[in-house]
C-alpha cells in the first residue's frame, strides 16, 4: 500500500535519513523503533511532505507522493499524529475536530460527512463528546493524546502515521489508546505506521517492526521474532542488562 | 471644564477605535508568521492616496470609494506577499526587518515622487459636519470612522472565531505545522493573512480621508502609534489590539489635554516603554 524506497532526507546539513526503506500493507500496524535522534520523527515527516526527501521514492498506492505538498498527501488519505500532540489549544475540542476535515468540508457533501466522521469519533472516545465546548488547552495529556488521534481521523484516512502516542502517559491511558489503535487497523481497516520509544507496547501491538539507529534501518521482522532478538532487547527493552554488566 | 474633559475622552476614545483598526492588521500577520511589518502606516498612506484620487478624478467621496479602496488594498497584501514576503519567509529576521523597512522606504519615496510632499485634503465631505450632546460636540467623520472600525472589527472577529477559514487561519498561527498536517495549505492561509491585514488599512485610511491631512509621511506618525498599540495589547492577539487602541487614544488625548499638547506623543511612547519593561508579552499576548 506504501513503499518507501532508499530515501534520503536532509534537515539542513544533517544527513537524517540514509537510504530508508520500508513498507506497509492494508489493515496492518508497523511499529517503528529505535532511540531520541534515530531519525523516527524526520521519516513520518518525510511521508507527510513537511520534510520531503532529496532523493529516493515513497509510493502510496503504486502512486508516487513524495513531491506532492502536505496537503495534497492528506487529501490522498495520509494523516500524522504528531509527536507532543499539537492540539490548537486556544481552539475548542469540536473547532479541532472540524479543522481536522478542513479538506472534506470543501467539497460537496462534505461537511454532512464530517459531521457523521465526528460521531465516530465521539464514540471511540466518549470524553471528548463530553468536553467538546472546552478548549484544547485545558484537557489532560491523555485527552489531548485522544483528540490528536480524533483529530487526524476526520480526514478518514487510509494510512495514520502515529508519533509517540504514549509520550508521558499514564500506563492505563496508555492502554486505552492502543486499544483503539489496534481497533482502528481490525475493524476499519486503517493502517498504521506507529513511532514508539516504548518499544514494549509497541512491539505487542504491531504485527511487524523496523529498528532504526542513527538514519539507518539496522533490522526489520516480525513483531514477535524482534521481541526475541537478542540485541532489540538489549538496547529497547531493557532485558539482559546483566550479561552487558558481566561481560 | 468639566464639559471639556469629557470632549477630550470623546475623542480619545473616538481615535482609539481607529487605532485598534489599524494595529489589527499589524498584529495579524506578525501572529501568523512572525514577520513585523515596518511599512504598515505607509499602507495607511497609500490607502489615503487612493480614496483621495477617487475623489479628486472621479468625484467619488471617500466614504463611497471604501470598498474600492479595501479591495485595492486587499490586493497589494497579496502582491507583496507573494513578490517580497514569501522569499524570506524563513531568512533570519534581519533580513526580514531589511525587507518591509524597504518597502516603507519605497512607498514613501514613491508617493513623494507621484504626488510631492505637499498636504492635500479633501475639502467637503458627505461627513462634514458636528453632532451636539450636551457640552460636547462630535465630529461626524470622526464618529462614523470609530463606527466603521468598531463594525470592522467586530466583522473580522467573526470571521477569525466563527468560519473555517478564519479557523484555518488560526489554526495556522496557533501551529503552522500541525496545521500543514491537516491539509491546510499555509502558504495560502499566509497571503490570505496579507491581504485581510493590509485590507484593514485600507478600511482604516479610507475612513481617515475624511478628516485628515494626506501626505507621503502620514504613516510615519500613525505607524509608530500601530507599534505601541500592538506591544501593549501583545503581539498576534487581535482582541488586545482592540483593547490597546482605546488605551492608546484616551493616553493620547489626556495627556494632550492635562499637561500640554507637544508632550501626547511622549506619553504614548512612555506607555510603549513602560509595557517593554514590566509587561513585555503584551496585555493578552502569548508568551
């Protein structure tokens, strides 16, 4: 469905991304690992079109997008959820939600569809509904974290590309947004390229993941043989400190 | 006295509203992409040219050629965003500084070139005239231009709050690129953020004509009162703009009237000083 094929992306002199390659298929979620700096944020930036790569090709569909203007991405059904939320916090949860449609509501029918986008929303997470009226600002991390994702699924996309949901949450929130991530990928077929410093959740959710240090892709594989790998441990899960310890 | 005290916060008050008009624009686009424009009073200026010449050419009074005038203006927001604004976009704020200082350069060489440096006023308006309450008289272009700065406003308020485009906007100065990430196109929403800005000037300096003097150094003064209207009221909040134009006006016209006429503008930039030094982020800026 998405082919990421040997790209290259710069932040000014900073080579971020060597030869990144990658792929995802419908319906699945692929966990993208590694540590602060390894180049897992510039990646969904690179899709999203706000960092385009300078050499290299991402196909979506077996469409080349990788010179299209992040809008012009969104409207092919690629929506992020960045990193740290970025809710509009001056903005009401509901202005939110709308401007998450923005490119929806232009067309005819749009805004009637929106509305019905909005109530599936409501109903993975009922909090938001009550809070709708207040603004973004004054909800917790984790309601935050929920109107982010609400927010990038009014533009009913195809693909979510997800930065970090469970950045400095509580391990129950945590929980709950994972559950409806993997809901998302079940039951509406929605695939979802995850970016996780929490390798652990990350890794029991995804059916498959790619380890990525300084720019490279050093592994890829199935969720559960990457939870087994010796080294994935080591340096993202903290097990096998003693043997390093020994040695 | 006391009628004359009164007259004074009148028109304090009356100027104020016409001050938050102008600052409006100012604070808009330096809240969409933190960019100040420095050439914002010689918009003003070349706003009042152009209501002039509609009067002088075509017969038109000033207060009819307005919405000409706006979409004029509206225009050039746009033109000088795409043709000098949107190449330095991300260039190091000196750059940025050089570039709209140029065009305040520009705009005043220019005007002093096509049209001298002589005062030009238009002499009889559809506005001429005063109103009497009391002790107090009112100047009806006065009034009608705090009037049409007050609908103004109020028109871009709704618009900003209550439409998706407004909303863009402010989603896009709020966080351009969790914006860009909703497919809102901020290169756009930044031109849009040009031409309502400087289309506010337009409002403003058609609404002026009626009762002010026109030359190529009108924005100077008006300039730099747009400036302390929008330190005090913080820069890229529009309702502190609103808030700082009164404030700024009534400052204005009081100390005009308790101390001496030559000392208005000091006190103004006093108020300029004092909110740089104990207030920095404005009345009800974002830090």
């Amino acid at each position: 469905m998405l082919t990421i094929k040997n790209i290259n992306t710069y932040y000014g002199q900073v080579h971020a991304l060597k030869n990144v390659s990658l792929h995802l298929q419908e319906g699945e979620i692929v966990t993208l690992i590694g540590a602060n700096g390894a180049g897992k944020t510039t990646l969904l930036n690179s899709i999203s079109g706000i960092v385009p790569p300078k050499s290299g090709q991402i196909l979506f569909s077996g469409e080349p997008i990788h010179e299209l203007p992040p809008h012009g991405i969104v409207e092919r059904g690629i929506s992020q959820v960045p990193e740290g939320r970025q809710v509009f916090k001056p903005l009401s949860v509901e202005d939110n939600l709308e401007l998450g449609a923005y490119l929806r509501c232009r067309k005819r029918d749009g805004k009637k569809e929106a509305k019905e986008t909005m109530t599936m929303v409501f109903d993975l997470f009922p909090i938001l509904m009550e809070r709708r009226k207040q603004l973004a600002g004054t909800l917790s991390g984790g309601e935050q974290q929920m109107l982010a994702i609400g927010r990038a699924l009014m533009a009913k996309p195809k693909i979510m590309l997800l930065d970090e949901p469970s950045m400095g949450l509580a391990p129950l929130v945590v929980q709950e947004i994972f559950r409806v991530i993997e809901n998302l990928a079940r039951e509406k077929k929605t695939t979802v390229l995850l970016v996780e410093q929490n390798a652990r959740v990350a890794l029991k959710t995804a059916s498959r993941g790619y380890v990525l240090e300084t720019g490279k892709v050093i592994l890829d594989g199935d969720a559960a043989d990457l939870m087994e790998n010796r080294d994935v441990q080591r340096a993202y899960l903290g097990r096998d400190k003693k043997e390093i310890w020994e040695r | 006295m006391e009628g004359v005290f009164i007259q004074t916060l009148v028109s304090g008050l009356l100027i104020g509203f016409l001050y938050a008009l102008i600052a409006v624009g100012l604070t808009m686009i330096f809240g969409m992409m933190e960019i100040v424009n420095f050439a914002h009073g010689d918009y003003l200026m070349i706003a009042m040219y152009f209501s002039y010449w509609f009067f002088v050419l075509f017969g038109m009074d000033p207060l009819y050629s307005l919405p000409a005038v706006t979409l004029l203006l509206f225009g050039l927001g746009i033109l000088t965003y795409y043709l000098l604004i949107k190449p330095i976009i991300n260039a190091p704020m000196l750059s940025q500084i050089f570039v709209t200082f140029g065009v305040l350069i520009f705009l005043r060489g220019l005007a002093t070139f096509l049209w001298k440096v002589d005062y030009r006023m238009i002499p009889q308006t559809v506005l001429s005239g005063n109103i009497q309450l009391g002790d107090v008289y009112i100047g009806i272009p006065q009034l009608t231009a705090a009037a049409g700065a007050i609908i103004c406003n109020g028109l871009l308020l709704w618009f900003l709050k209550k439409t998706r485009l407004g909303m863009a906007l402010e989603a896009v100065s709020e966080d351009k690129e969790a914006a860009r990430l909703m497919g809102i196109n901020s290169d756009r929403m930044f031109a849009l953020a040009w031409g309502i800005g400087i289309a506010t000037v337009g409002v403003a300096g058609a609404l002026l004509t009626s009762f002010y003097y026109v030359f190529p150094e009108v924005g100077a003064n008006f300039g730099v009162i747009t400036f302390v209207v929008v330190a005090l009221g913080g820069f890229g909040s529009v309702t502190g703009a609103f808030a700082a134009g009164i404030i700024v006006g009534l400052v204005e016209v009081l100390s005009g009237f308790l101390i001496g006429p030559q000392f208005k503008f000091m006190f103004v930039l006093f108020l300029y000083l004092a909110v740089v030094l104990i207030r920095p982020q404005g009345l009800l800026g974002k830090k």
